[in-house]
C-alpha cells in the first residue's frame, strides 16, 4: 500500500506539472491547478500513516520474537516480492498430510488403543483420501498440485469412510463395546473437521486468487483511462475534471489490487495452517 501510494503521488505530480504547463501557456485555469495540487497534497498526506504502519508492524514482529522493538527493522525494511502459488510440500497423499496433524494423530492413537485388543489394525481404520473435483487448469500428475508449478486452482479432498462396512472391521468395532464405538466416533469427527478447513481454505485460496486476477485486468485498463484522460485534456477535449475521476479511479482499483494480492498470500498460509491443525 506504501508503494501504491507513492506510485501515485508520482502520477498526480506529472498531472499537476501538465496543469501548470497549461496556465502558463495560457490554456489552463487557475481552478485546475488549485484542485491538481489539493488531490497530490492528499495523496502524500497517506504516506506518514502508512510508514507508521509498517513501522509498527516491524516493532509488534520484533517483540514476538522476544527481541527489542526496533532489533528487526533494519531486516525487514527491504521490500520483498509477496509469494504467488503454493510452494512444495513434500506431500504423499492428501490423506498422509492431514494425519500428520496433531489433532488426527491423538484421536488416532485413543482409537487404536481402543481397539489394538480386537485386532483390528490402525491402517483399517484410517479413511482413504482422494483429490477430486479438479477445476481450472489441472496438474497432469497429483503429486504437482502443491507445487509452484502446477497450474491448479482448486483442489478438492475427498474422503471414503466405505472401508466401515467390511464385516470384519465393522463386527470387531461393534463387539467391542461402547468405549471403542465412542473412539470411533470422535475419530471420524476429527477428521471430518480438519477435512472441511482444508477444503474451505483452498476454495477460499482459489477464490482470492480469482478475485486478484480480476482487479489486475481492472487496474490495467483504469491506468489505458488515465493516460486517455491526460492526452484528451492536453488536447484540449476535456476538462481537468475527468483527468482527475480518472486518477482517483486508478488509484482505488491499483489498492484494491494489492489488498487482494495480500489476501492470496493470507489464504495461502491458511492452507498450511489446515494441513497441519494450526489454529484458525
């Protein structure tokens, strides 16, 4: 947001620069001028409140770390690019990777106590999980679609509990008592949970992404209008008026835009966070 706004403060500095060529020249007005110089004055009046901001920020991650507030600051000023996609997560299975999470494991180890006196084996009891549902561009092999490679947006985990009804599994279960059917419930309701965050999350993923992609075309076609703007009023077709709707347009759609390049990368931490039963 930083960047955005001094980006338009450049913008707004040429725009004024062209407004004051004009009344020099005779083709401009004094009103053009006064409100080309009151729209940059607002646009740099955002730039100390969003410094504090950051600077804040560097303080509250400093003192989270257990250090002084200002021990991260000179590490944290160079700007960085967001990341875009998921990274590599050495990934199994989808199943393999939620059963890591500590939440399943400790339902699954009282299951299997539960049950290790009937025989029947951890392995029959954990459901088997499928990638399905695949939308968009899709990953030719499944152990690409967390990679930065792959071009999938969607990724939806599927889940078959059919293993439950062979008799043999199901008969021991049932035979062993109330105590064991009760494991098996909160068993199957933890992993119904960490399923539902994790197909949640990565909608949410691929809806943000969405969103970002949308307001990236936005923001380039309000920058065509802003130039279409400048070089009709320089013309003398227009009045400064729609030069400047057209820059306070811009200016909105390119936050916008950053906002939401900001949200993708949210998102995509809360996929790992649903991976590894992080709480939400």
């Amino acid at each position: 947001q930083y960047q955005v706004a001094r980006q338009s403060v450049a913008l707004q500095q040429q725009s004024l620069d062209i407004v004051e060529a004009r009344v020099k020249a005779g083709r401009g007005t004094e009103f053009d001028q006064v409100r080309a110089r009151a729209q940059l004055e607002r646009t740099r009046a955002e730039l100390p409140t969003l410094q504090a901001g950051i600077r804040g920020a560097m303080h509250r991650i400093a003192v989270l770390t257990g250090q002084p507030p200002m021990a991260l600051v000179e590490t944290l000023s160079p700007r960085g690019a967001l990341p875009e996609t998921l990274p590599t997560i050495p990934v199994d299975s989808p199943g393999e990777v939620l059963r890591r999470r500590p939440d399943i494991a400790a339902a699954e180890r009282r299951l299997a106590a539960s049950t290790a006196r009937i025989g029947v084996a951890t392995a029959d009891l954990f459901p088997r999980f499928t990638l399905s549902g695949l939308i968009g561009s899709v990953a030719g092999d499944t152990s690409d679609l967390f990679t930065g490679s792959a071009e999938t947006r969607r990724v939806a985990l599927g889940i078959d509990w059919t293993f439950l009804d062979h008799d043999r599994v199901k008969a021991r279960i049932e035979a062993a008592g109330a105590d064991s059917r009760a494991a098996l419930a909160s068993y199957q309701q933890t992993v119904l949970v960490a399923l539902e965050e994790a197909e949640t999350r990565l909608v949410r993923y691929q809806r943000a992404q969405q969103r970002e992609e949308r307001l990236e075309h936005a923001m380039n076609n309000a920058e065509q209008a802003v130039e279409l703007a400048r070089a009709r009023y320089e013309e003398g077709f227009i009045g400064y008026f729609e030069v400047l709707t057209a820059e306070q347009e811009f200016t909105a759609t390119r936050d916008a835009a950053v906002r939401s390049r900001t949200a993708v990368t949210l998102a995509m931490v809360d996929v790992y966070r649903s991976l590894v039963g992080a709480p939400g």
